[in-house]
C-alpha cells in the first residue's frame, strides 16, 4: 500500500509538516502529544481577484511623517516601513504633499461626482412652508372652535328676551 503525503499546518504553532515525515529536528509528527487536533488543512493558495486598497487618514500621515523623520540610524527608516506596509513611495508623496501644508492635500480624494452644497433659500423656504403648514391646522382648529360656540349659544338663546322666561 503507497501511503500519501499531505500538508498539514499546526495551527497553535504556524508550523507546516508533511504528515508521516520525520522532522528537520528528528521528531516525528507522531510523537507530538497534540496528535491530529491541533493540524488542520492548508487553505487554497489561490490569490484574491481583487486587492483591497487602503486609505490612510490626514492623522495618519502625518504620525508616520513624524516617525520617518525620527529615524536616523540605519535600517530603522526600513524596519518602520515593514512594520507598517508601507512602500518609500508612499512617503515620498506624503511629503510633497506636506510642503503644499494643506490638510486637504494630505486627506484622501473622494473619488466621483462632487457633492452640491445645499442652497440655503430651499432650506428657509421649506421652514417657512411647515410653519404655514402649522399656523393654517391651528386656524381650522380655531374656525371649528368658534362654530362649535355658536351653535352652542344659538342652542341657549331659543328665546329671543332672556327676560321673557323670567316672566312665564
């Protein structure tokens, strides 16, 4: 019987290892207490179809200007563009951008059409129209009020001479 070989990746560890196959330090996969467990299956290596792109902030920037400038022995200009992912190239436009001195310069473009500013006539005439709106419910409110009492006096005032009921 042919026994296949697998990759196996242990993931508490970050280790790969062929299964069955003594390691590079000559212990065997077998003869870790972790057994199968803590091995699982190497995902599929296939490269996404599109790479997410990044926008960095205005603070950003200008955090990592600052730390760029502070580097002044060799390989620390480097290790700091490692650790963040950064290429040279950002930092060569982070600067021109900073000598322009704009913090618009160094905020990321909104890509697409521009957004109209709001005309402030529209604004005070919608007010205005609400207000109107308002003030002519109260006015029907009040018209169906003073009907309301008329009828209710014409209902109280049956006689003519509040003085002929008196008599009778």
């Amino acid at each position: 019987m042919e026994k296949k070989e697998s990759m196996l990746v242990d993931v508490s560890k970050g280790l790969v290892e062929t299964e069955g196959a003594p390691r590079a330090t000559g212990i065997s996969s077998s003869g870790r207490t972790g057994g199968l467990a803590d091995l699982s299956v190497l995902p599929d290596p296939e490269v996404p179809e599109k790479a997410v792109r990044r926008r960095f902030t205005a603070e950003y920037k200008r955090r990592i200007l600052r730390e760029a400038e502070a580097c002044k022995e060799q390989g620390r200009l480097g290790a700091l563009l490692r650790r963040e992912g950064l290429y040279s190239s950002n930092l060569i436009t982070w600067r021109r951008q900073a000598e322009r001195g704009t913090l618009e310069a160094l905020s990321p473009k909104k890509r697409g059409p521009k957004e109209k500013k709001p005309d402030p006539s529209l604004r005070r005439i919608a007010e205005l129209e609400k207000t109107t709106q308002k003030l002519e419910h109260k006015l029907r409110q009040a018209e169906l009020i003073i009907a309301a009492q008329k009828k209710i006096a014409e209902i109280f005032q049956m006689s003519p001479d509040p003085k002929e009921e008196t008599n009778s």
